[in-house]
C-alpha cells in the first residue's frame, strides 16, 4: 500500500473551501499538532543544528505556514531563550493567513517566491512538501528556499511508512476529528516521500552536504547550509508566475 507514493488530492487543499471550514480544519489539525510536539523539530534540533551561537536573532521564513502557528510557538520559544526569531509565514491561502492577523503574513508560492535573494537567515517548511504532486516540484521548492536563504535551509515533512500510518489512523480515531480530517490524515501519509527519495530530491535542487535524517520513525528532516553559489531568481522562478504580492507585513514586527 505504502511502496509507492499517490497524489490523490487532500480535502485540506480544496480551493472550494469556505473561510469556516478552512478555520475549522485548524483547530482540528491544532489537537493532533500539540500531541506531536509540531514546533520541537523548528526549536531545539534546529537550534542545535544551527549552533546556539548563531540563533540569537533570526529572521525566518516559513513557507507553506497556514495559520502561523508554528512561527508563534517558536517566537515563543526562542523569547524564553532570550534570543529574537521574527518568523514571517508565507502560503497561497489567504483566508488561512487571515486566522493570524497580527503576524507577518505574505501571501505566495513556494515555487516562486516574491523575495529577493538571502532575503532570511532561515528558510523553513513544516509538513508542506507531501502537499506537492510532482517531484520536478518539490526540487523547485527547495531552490526557492535556498535562494532567499542566508544561513540555511530546514525543512520537514512526514515519512511513507506502515508505522506512521498505523499512528495517524490511531490518532485521528482517538480525537474524533471529522471524517474528512481523518481521511487527509492518511493521504497525508501516502501522498509523502521517504527518506532516501528526499534525499534524492535534495541533491537534484543542489543541496550540498544536505543532512537527511528520521526524527522519531515519522518525519524526514532535510537541513543544508548555505554554502552554495547564490540561485538567481531568474534560474529559478521563470516557470513558475509568483502569487500577487503582500497580505500583510506589520511594521515593527
């Protein structure tokens, strides 16, 4: 069932989705997120990867970031640290940026991002890779990422395999979220890469010395610093139109 990856499409990613429902698949997806430490990945192995010398203050990108949750919570964690993360979440849902609308919000493809080169110390992307049907995608993605990437990249997503699928049907079961989450949460599963198939895509983007690593048997880090020759945004993006601009950007933020 799992030995080859689908691209059957999620209910999360129905573009007929109204506002309610679109606020509402986030706080189911907030239940199964606090069981599963979500940010643990972004705060303490991030933060050692990168050295706690150079995590004092970062400007971070998070790409495919819904409701921005996950840049609150680690804004959160790195001010309990004394350090300064200002996290700006990028997503082409605007209605899902609007559930978040004190943060910096910039509305956007992870294919063509509207940013100019090493643009962030940090580039991330939590759970958003699987949401991509091609793998000539995902490499455009993680070019994208590092291009507007100063120090790195660090990216994660669920791993294709029986033990996190068996974990999600107990899980989702267990929350009672509706149907439909219940179901995307196996598609989830099924539509995600393994971890050599990742690392594969990594090397194919031009990752070099990328670190490709199991956390916990249910997702795949990949992690490379930016020791490569700047992407040109034109080497990049011309296949791929950019969303229309800003959703928001506070200032002072």
């Amino acid at each position: 069932m799992l030995c080859q990856r689908i691209t059957e499409p999620e209910h999360f990613d129905d573009p007929a989705r109204t506002p309610e429902e679109i606020a509402d698949g986030y706080r189911q997806l907030a239940r199964v997120n606090r069981l599963f430490a979500f940010h643990d990945p972004y705060t303490r192995v991030m933060a050692r990867w990168l050295g706690h010398a150079h995590c004092a203050r970062l400007s971070i990108l998070d790409l495919g970031a819904g409701d921005g949750s996950l840049g609150a919570a680690m804004e959160k964690w790195a001010h309990a640290q004394d350090w300064e993360w200002k996290v700006t979440n990028c997503d082409v849902n605007r209605i899902a940026l609007q559930l978040s609308p004190n943060a910096r919000n910039v509305a956007g493809s992870a294919l063509a991002l509207p940013f100019r080169p090493d643009a962030f110390d940090v580039v991330i992307a939590s759970q958003m890779t699987h949401h991509l049907d091609r793998a000539d995608e995902v490499v455009q993605h993680l070019r994208e990422a590092q291009r507007v990437a100063r120090q790195g990249v660090f990216i994660t997503d669920m791993k294709r395999s029986l033990f996190l699928y068996a974990v999600i049907w107990c899980v989702t079961h267990a929350l009672r979220l509706r149907p439909e989450m219940r179901r995307d949460g196996l598609l989830s599963v099924q539509r995600s890469w393994t971890r050599a198939e990742l690392g594969q895509l990594a090397e194919r983007a031009g990752f070099r010395n990328a670190m490709v690593r199991s956390y916990f048997g249910a997702r795949v880090i990949v992690a490379a610093r930016k020791n490569a020759p700047t992407v040109s945004a034109s080497e990049t993006s011309a296949a791929y139109p950019a969303a229309d601009g800003f959703y928001s950007a506070p200032t002072g933020k």
